[in-house]
C-alpha cells in the first residue's frame, strides 16, 4: 500500500477538490482507501474499524 500511497493521495485530491469542507476531503480520501482494503462490507464504519 506505501507504494500507492502518493497516487492515491494525488487522486482523491483532485477528484474531492470540489468539496467545501477539509473535513469532507478528508473523509473522501479515508473512504477511497477503505475502498481499496480486503474486507466485504465498504460502508464507512467496517472500513474505518479496519
């Protein structure tokens, strides 16, 4: 995952620029992270218990 870490982080940059709040950012880009985990369920809260 490091490896992928800085074009995740350029990505989800530029596709939530959009969003007003920093808080938003920065849950978008823990949500396209969850995203990316093993795991069935890709709700937020499974995700950020992993």
């Amino acid at each position: 995952m490091e490896e992928v870490r800085p074009r995740l982080e350029a990505f989800a940059a530029e596709m939530l620029r959009p969003l007003a709040r920093r808080d938003q950012r920065a849950k978008g880009e823990l949500y396209l992270r969850g995203l990316m985990l093993d795991g069935k369920r890709k709700s937020m809260q499974p995700m950020a218990e992993r």
